[in-house]
C-alpha cells in the first residue's frame, strides 16, 4: 500500500487517481521524509528491508526531479542495499523501469545497456509480460533515435521497426491506452523521419499517415491537449512537405491548410509558443510556395513576408537557434524564386547567396536540436544547384561552374553515406549533367 501511494504522490504509474497538485514542493517533502527515516533508523538492524527500500525511494524521487547525477548515486546506494535480498518479480520489474528512466535523463550508451540487462534479467513467468515488453520498446524508439543521430540509419530502422511492432500489439490489445497510442505515434514519426534519410520517401509517407491517425484518435479523446494538437499539426506539415516534394499539389495545399488552421487556434491560445510560430512560419512558406506556382506572384510575396517576419523575431529573441536560422535560410532561398519567376536573376541570386552563407554556418558550428547535418548538406546540395543555374541564366558561366561543382561534392558525400537513395544519385547525375553542358 506504500509504494502505491508512493506512486501517486511522485505522480506516476497511478492514472486511476487524479493528479495532485504542489509536485516539486511534495517531491522536497518525500525527499525530506525518507532521509530523517534512514537517519532516525540507523542503529535499527532490523529494518534493513525497510531501509533499503527507503534508498530505493529517494533514488526514485531523484528521477522523478530529472537530476542524473544525484539518481546514480542513489541508485547505485540502494542496489547495494538491496543486495542479497530476496527480490520478487516486481521489485526487479521496478528496479528496470528506473534503469530505463535514468538511460533517457544519461543519454549514454553504457545507460541503456544497463537498462537493456535489467529488463532482460526480469523473470518471465512472474513479471506482467506487456509491461515488460512496452518499457523494452520505449528502450528501442529512443536507441533508434540515438542511432539515427549517429547517421546508423539501418539500425535505427530495425529497432523502430520492432518497437512499433509491440506497441502496435499492445494498443490492439488495450485501444483504451492513451499512452500507448502516444508512444506508437511517436514511433511512427521517427521512422518517417529515418525512412526520408536513407531516400524512401514513400515510405515516410505511409507511416506519418498511420502516425496521423493515432494522433486524431488521441485528439477526441482529449480536445483540449495543446501539445497533442501541436503534434497533430507538425504531422499534418510533415505530411504537406513530403506531398510538395513529390509533386502532390493538391494534397500538399489541403494538409498545409489543416495544419495552418491548428497553429492558427494554438498561437491564439499561446502567442509566444515558439514551436508554433516556428511551424506557421514554414507552412506560410510552402503556402507560398504554392501560390508562386499557380502565378499569384503578389499573394506569394505576401506570405514569403509573414513567414520570414515571424522567423525574425524569433532570431531576435535567440540569436543562436539553429532551427531558426534553418528556416531562414529555406524561406529566403523560396523567396528567390519570385524575382527569378520575373526575370530578376540577380536578385535571386542575392537571395540565394545569403540563404546559402546561414547553411555554411549552420554546417560549421553544428548544434545539437538543431537539424542534421544530412539535413543541412542536402538542402545545400538543392539549393547550390537552383544557384548555379540563376548564375548560368545570368552569363556567370565561371560562378555557375563552381556552384555546380560544389553540389555535385554535396551530394557525393551524401551518396557514400547512403549508397541505395535514388534521390541523392539522381540529383549527383543532375550536377554533372550541368557541369558537362557549361565545358
């Protein structure tokens, strides 16, 4: 009955019972409980089962406060505490699930091994095997994640494969779960993320789709999420981007639209959200990018303002945000096609050029959160070739040559990363092909 309540006052693993209000001041409170036991009963021998959980608790707390450091410590204590005592299926159930919550506060490989053995060593026969099975795919969605920042895309997609595969078993099982389909939508974003590195954008495609619906069947259940909501808008703009990309007009604009309306409702409940403003400044681009090709040169324009206006303030408030500087230097690069639409090339190229130096910088000084470096390097790739071209439509036949030859060393490097991408061998043919045309 303790470690129940327990539970509940740390505010976790009890969804039966409402939330309890004062968290950080009752994690203080815990804190300070538990430690005036371990002193008050030192001298006690007889609690030593007691005591041992006690540790067991503060390391738990420690999680709970997302302090890495002191949650080692502590649990290191109580697994020496606990030593040589008899430990049911459950405890060890427990002492797992911490493991795994300390792997995603340490994001270290030598942590989630830890975790991995913990989960591995829990007997079958008496553990609840779902639980087991659903804190082993949590482990594989955020390896994978770490794999894929590492550019081990194959390994990353194996483990999101299997860990989609349980949670999908799971939430069949027991479609109530929120949780559950959270965790499953989750899975089904990052494989599409990784499916578009290693050049299967279909794919990607197919899975934000199933990533959509779970999320619109978590929405009815809880309306008024705003981070839900969020997420259901950044699916839906991953989704119009891969339609852009693959020549779906129509179902770009229609996605776009919804996603412009969700951020639209979140930035008038929360007007400062930077994520959402982030999101509305790249969909106001891509509606833009519509509009340019339809021949609404001055509705275009109009957008192309309003995005990058957004994206200026959001510099001004974080000079050094590498998602930030990314979409402006994205938005100025489709901007340029306006003027270049005119006859204006050397605009365009002014704007490319600019747009072109916040890459080189983002490339050079590249930060974690911010986008990959295959992101970078393929956007630079793209966009190296729409300068060499405005170059060459200008008679800048030397400047041309150099652009295209620094995107054809682009997307070589990007075909030795991923030798099966279609995309990338077809844009490296492209540059020589321009480069053979300009001797």
């Amino acid at each position: 009955m303790g470690d129940h309540l327990f539970a509940w006052a740390m505010a976790g693993g009890q969804r039966a019972l409402p939330p309890l209000d004062g968290r950080e001041q009752r994690l203080r409170q815990l804190e300070s409980y538990f430690e005036d036991f371990l002193t008050r009963t030192a001298e006690v021998a007889e609690l030593a089962g007691e005591r041992a959980r006690a540790r067991l608790q503060l390391a738990e707390i420690a999680l709970a406060s997302g302090d890495a450091d002191a949650a080692t410590q502590r649990l290191g204590v109580a697994l020496e505490a606990l030593d040589g005592q008899p430990m049911a299926a459950e405890l060890r159930l427990r002492l797992a699930t911490d493991r795994l919550l300390l792997a995603l506060l340490r994001q270290s490989d030598a942590a989630f091994a830890d975790a991995r053995k913990a989960l591995a060593e829990i007997p079958q026969a008496d553990a609840d095997a779902d639980r087991v099975s659903q804190l082993t795919a949590i482990l594989d969605f955020h390896e994978a994640n770490r794999s894929a920042a590492r550019g081990e895309d194959a390994k990353a997609l194996e483990q999101l494969t299997r860990a989609t595969q349980t949670l999908n078993r799971l939430a069949d099982q027991r479609p109530d779960s929120a949780v559950l389909q959270s965790e499953l939508a989750a899975c089904y974003l990052s494989s599409a993320s990784v499916l578009e590195g290693i050049g299967t954008p279909e794919d990607a495609r197919e899975v934000r789709t199933k990533a959509l619906r779970e999320l619109s069947s978590l929405l009815k259940k809880s309306p008024d999420d705003f981070a839900l909501r969020l997420e259901l808008a950044e699916c839906n703009a991953a989704l119009a981007e891969a339609a852009l990309q693959t020549g779906d007009a129509r179902g770009a604009e229609t996605l776009s639209k919804e996603a412009i309306r969700l951020l639209g409702d979140l930035l008038a409940e929360q007007p400062d959200n930077r994520e959402a403003q982030l999101r509305m400044a790249a969909q106001l681009g891509l509606s833009a990018d519509l509009m340019r090709d339809r021949g609404q040169a001055a509705a275009a324009l109009a957008a192309f303002d309003e995005a990058l206006g957004l994206l200026e303030k959001l510099r001004a408030a974080a000079p050094d945000d590498p998602n930030v500087k990314y979409r402006l230097a994205l938005l100025g690069w489709q901007k340029a096609k306006l003027p270049a639409a005119g006859g204006k090339h050397d605009e365009e190229i002014r704007l490319t050029t600019e747009a072109r130096a916040i890459l080189r910088q983002l490339e050079a000084e590249h930060q974690s959160g911010g986008p990959s470096v295959e992101q970078i390097q393929r956007s630079t790739g793209y966009l190296l070739g729409d300068l060499g071209h405005a170059l060459q439509v200008a008679k800048k036949k030397a400047e041309a040559k150099t652009a295209f030859e620094e995107a054809a060393g682009y997307w070589e490097t990007l075909v030795k990363a991923h030798p099966k991408s279609d995309e990338y061998a077809e844009a490296r043919a492209w540059c020589r092909q321009r480069l053979k045309a300009l001797k």
